[in-house]
C-alpha cells in the first residue's frame, strides 16, 4: 500500500489518498493546461469532477471518439485500452477512483500541451 504523497504536473499536482488493489486520489489543476494524451493498458479509472471545468477528449479502444465538457458533479468511466486527455478550463478538483495505479502502466502518446 502506497502511503499519502504529493506528485508534482505541469497542470498541478496528483494527492495520492491510497493506492492497492484500488487507488484513490486527487487531481488538482492549479493550470489551464491540458494533460499528456495517454492510456493505460491495466488501469480501469473513474473520474469525478469535485470543482472546475474540463474539456476531455476520450477514444475508445472501438475508435469511438468522444468531446465533451465536465463540470462539477459529472463523471467519466475510462476502461483500460482507452484513449484520453483532459483540459483544465476553470482550475479545480477531480476525484479518481480506479484500480492500482502503476506509473509503467501509462502510455503516452503526446506530451501535456499548453
């Protein structure tokens, strides 16, 4: 089990709350930046957005591709294989809860962007 801890980002910063079989942790955005465009090939997240407003984009292993908008109260499923990224357009709060969270899991595609 993986004790609280703080990891830096070019958008924030991660709060890890717990991380074993399942993981639980904050996404601050203190930036209006957007995250790298990325996946993982185990992780199964959820994201719940607590305050701010985000612009995501998000392809399904299908190739489905979806554009949206996320404010508070609204929340978004990501199966592992799944394409994403997310654009911080109000500075705020995402809640994820997903299965372990194992930094080699995460593939990354493009850099986080301004």
């Amino acid at each position: 089990m993986t004790r609280r801890r703080r990891i830096e980002k070019s958008w924030g910063y991660e709060h890890i709350l717990h991380n074993g079989t399942y993981c639980a942790k904050l996404l601050v955005y203190t930036k209006p930046i957007a995250s790298s465009l990325h996946y993982h090939e185990r992780k199964h997240e959820t994201f719940i957005v607590a305050s701010g407003q985000f612009e995501v984009f998000v392809e399904r292993p299908s190739g489905h591709v979806t554009k949206g908008w996320l404010e508070p109260g609204a929340h978004l499923v990501l199966p592992p294989g799944t394409k994403h990224r997310i654009r911080c357009l109000i500075p705020g709060t995402i809640i994820e809860a997903s299965s372990h969270d194992d930094p080699s899991d995460c593939v990354r595609i493009e850099p986080s962007e301004q």
